[in-house]
C-alpha cells in the first residue's frame, strides 16, 4: 500500500514537470537523481533569463525571515541535493524577478509547475530511497494483488490510515500541509497529532499546548507554520518542522471553529462567536486587528485568493466582506430556509456553494444563483468542498448536530463540476458524527474523522482517471 499511495504522482493527468525527459516511474532506480539534474538545468536557465545574479546576490535578495545560504544554492543549482520545499520556492521566488528587483509573489503564476515539480522530486526520493521499486511488472508475484488495490481505490474505497487515533478523543479537526506529506489532526485529548501521509504512521510526538478540545488546523501557505484552534478559546501558532509554540496564544471570542490563512501568509482568521484578522507578518508576535467583525457566524468562512471573506449566518444568509478593512460586500446572498452550515470556494474563485438543507450555488461575481440546488440525504450539509483541481464537490450530511442522535446517520454526495450530474458515492465509514474533512493538495485523496476516533483516508471514484483493461 505505501508503494501505492507514493506513485499518486503518476497517473494520468498531472502535468509532468518536463516536457523533454519521458520520465518513466514504473522503476524508481535512477529517476531522481536524472531529473533532480534536469530541474537543476532549468534553474541555471531561470538564473540566466533573469539577470545572472551571483550566489551572493540571491542569498541576499531572499524575504525577511527566509534564509538562502550561498552553499544551499550551489547545491540546488547544481543538482546535488533536494532542498526543503520552503527553501526551493523561496529560491525560484528570487530567480523568477530578480531582474525586476523585486521578489515574485506566492500567486505567481509560474509558481505552480515549481511547486509540482518539487513534489514530484520529493516523491521520487521517497521511492528510491524504499527497499521497493515504485512499481513491479505485471509478471511480480505481486502484481494480482496490487491490481486488486488499485480496483478498490477506483471504486472509491477507503484507505484507512493506521493507527486509527481511538486513544485520542476523536478526530474533530483534519487538515493536509500543502505538499500533501503531513495531515494534522486535532482531538478530544487536547492534542494535536502529526501524520505522514505516504508512510501512514504519526509523524512525532502529539502537540500539547491546548487546554481544551482542538477544533480546528491549518497549514500556513508555505507549509512552515500550523495553526491550531481550540474549545479553550484561544488559537496558536507551531513551527512545523522544529514542532514548537513560536507565539503566544491568541485569544479568542469564544470557542475557535475554523482557522483560515491569508493566501500570502500574513494573515491569519480565526472564527469565534465573531472574527478576528490577526497579522502574523513576524509569527513570533501576531498583531491583533481594532474589532472583530461578522456575527451570528453558522459555518467555517471562505476566502478567496484576492481578499474576499464570505461567512454564513442563520436564517439562510451569505454574507460578503473585504476581509483585510472588515467591511460588508453589497446585500447578502439569501436563498436557504435554513442556516448556512458549510460553504465552499471553487478554486477558480468564481463558484461559491452554500449548504443547509441543500446546496446552492452562486455565481461570486454576479452574486447570481446558476443552478438548481443540489439535493443531500439527511437533514443538513455539515461539511463541504471542491477538490483543489475543481472538477467535483464533495458534500458530508446527517443528522442535525444540535439533535445529538444515539447513531446519526452520514452520507457522501459527490457532483462533478462541468454538469453538476452526481456522481456513485464511496460508505462514509464513520459511526456517528462526521467532524472534519479535508482534501490532499492534488486532488486524490480525501481524508475524514468523526467522533468515533477513526481518521480515513479514500480515494474518491472520480479522482483517478481510468486506465486501460489488463484483461
């Protein structure tokens, strides 16, 4: 299975970061080190169209509070070594303007194929540095096996990532770093939980730092930072690799439901009863904004890459703000009997569903209903999301959480985005409430966790494409 989850890379429809390698992944053994020389090739190219600055000037020329070292650039120029996927972005960050004097922001548009290309290394890495190829032919002892594997995953089944966190008071918070390596988990226990994702074991010790339930995580756009958000009411920020409080907490206006960054990182939301902007420029001392603003809050908010911050309310209201001046978008968008219990932003920013006891969807920029609604099973829609490439979007609903059944019932509903035609479902697996989902940044694995303790992990049937009969 571990051989299984590292080739996610390969299938059909990831853009492969060359165009003049032919890159075969069917055997790890000297791919990474071929194709960490051909990215190195392609940086030196990057370097040379854009001014030619010497190691020196890079260095100098990295952010505040990011460290390019002379050797670490040599090294990652000349294809010797993988730097850290921080250290590589902030590195093709410089190179892509250095001739502009300025540093290229995180919404670059050439920043993508970097970071896909990084992932891509990385994976590599991992399989060449595993006692297995990535892949055996189909003559291996093995193969019927891993056929059968691949067939499930298809069809939408659940890969269950061990252990299943029972010991840790549930799985009330669930977020993916955004090179999709680590998962946080957050818990009854008061605990927030590490987890590698290929290898599907905890990656260190649990998190302790909360005094109450951790009701919400999140990765910070560049992966260096997590945020945490607790029953305790109060938010705080970890430095992912050194896994270390790096401020004091934030406090909150009641109990912290959803945490959500900035898309440039320096600023963090964090949902109590109301909202509060924190600007997190130095992590080390988080500046509070003047007030707190939108109340009434029913949902996690949304946020669009260009600052716009939609939150859901009771009596079925959808409301629009500038989320960097705090201030009300036009009238809001109603169309619900019900509260908004879950919104979710099409990645193109251009889509915004809104759940209760259905699903709308809206039209961001015309403030426009575009579809008929989306019907669910049970009575309210209690998490939601498009996948990060927006072909679908996945709905969870159930039960009222309010009612508190003995047993509530949950449900999947999946639609694909280009017709909005619903798609065959996977067994959502979970006894009881469904508290946390979370998609991985490529679109292929979507992880859940209830109150039962268990933390899921499944490939969603349309999220492969399909291949080729072997019969």
């Amino acid at each position: 299975m571990q051989r299984l989850l590292s080739n996610l890379g390969r299938w059909p429809g990831l853009p492969l970061p060359y165009t003049d390698i032919g890159a075969d992944l069917r055997t790890a053994k000297g791919d990474f080190g071929r194709e960490l020389r051909l990215a190195a090739a392609e940086l030196r190219t990057l370097r040379a169209l854009h001014g030619d600055p010497t190691l020196a000037q890079i260095a100098a020329r990295a952010p505040r509070g990011q460290h390019l070292s002379t050797s670490g650039i040599s090294a990652a120029l000349r294809g010797r070594s993988l730097p850290s996927r921080d250290y590589y972005l902030t590195l093709v960050r410089v190179l892509l303007t250095y001739d502009t004097n300025k540093i290229a922001s995180l919404q670059h548009q050439d920043l993508p194929q970097w970071r896909d290309r990084w992932q891509r290394l990385s994976l590599l890495r991992h399989a060449q540095n595993s006692n297995a190829p990535a892949f055996q032919p189909t003559e291996h002892h093995a193969a019927l096996s891993e056929q059968v594997v691949l067939a499930a995953l298809r069809r939408g089944q659940h890969v269950q990532l061990p252990p299943t966190a029972e010991d840790l008071g549930g799985v009330w918070a669930v977020a993916f770093s955004p090179d999709g390596h680590l998962l946080a988990t957050g818990h009854g226990a008061k605990t927030v939980q590490l987890w590698d994702t290929i290898a599907q074991r905890r990656a260190g010790p649990a998190l302790f730092g909360h005094t109450d339930r951790v009701t919400s995580v999140a990765f910070s756009p560049d992966g260096r930072l997590l945020a945490t958000g607790s029953e305790d009411a109060t938010a705080r920020l970890w430095d992912v690799e050194s896994r270390t409080l790096v401020a004091e907490p934030l406090h909150s206006s009641g109990f912290v439901d959803s945490l959500l960054f900035a898309p440039d990182g320096q600023s963090l939301y964090v949902q109590g009863r109301t909202i509060r902007r924190w600007d997190i420029t130095d992590p080390r001392q988080p500046q509070k904004a003047e007030k707190h603003f939108a109340n009434n809050i029913t949902s996690a908010p949304a946020l669009t890459t260009d600052g716009l911050l939609i939150t859901g309310h009771a009596e079925g209201v959808a409301q629009l703000w500038n989320a960097q001046e705090q201030t009300k978008i036009d009238a809001p968008l109603r169309g619900h009997a019900s509260d908004v219990t879950a919104l979710a932003l099409a990645p193109s920013n251009d889509v915004l569903a809104t759940g209760s006891d259905d699903i709308q969807l809206w039209d961001v920029r015309t403030r426009q209903m575009i579809h008929e609604p989306l019907e669910c099973p049970g009575d309210t829609v209690t998490q939601m999301a498009f996948s990060p490439d927006g072909r679908i979007l996945v709905a969870i609903s159930g039960d009222r959480v309010s009612a508190t059944p003995k047993n509530p019932d949950f449900h999947f509903s999946i639609w694909e985005t280009a017709t909005w035609a619903e798609l065959p479902s996977p067994q959502i697996g979970h006894s009881g409430h469904v508290t946390a989902s979370a998609f991985s940044p490529d679109s292929r694995l979507f992880a859940t966790g209830g109150a039962d303790g268990l933390l899921r992990i499944r490939t969603l049937p349309t999220a492969i494409p399909n291949e080729p009969s072997t019969t």
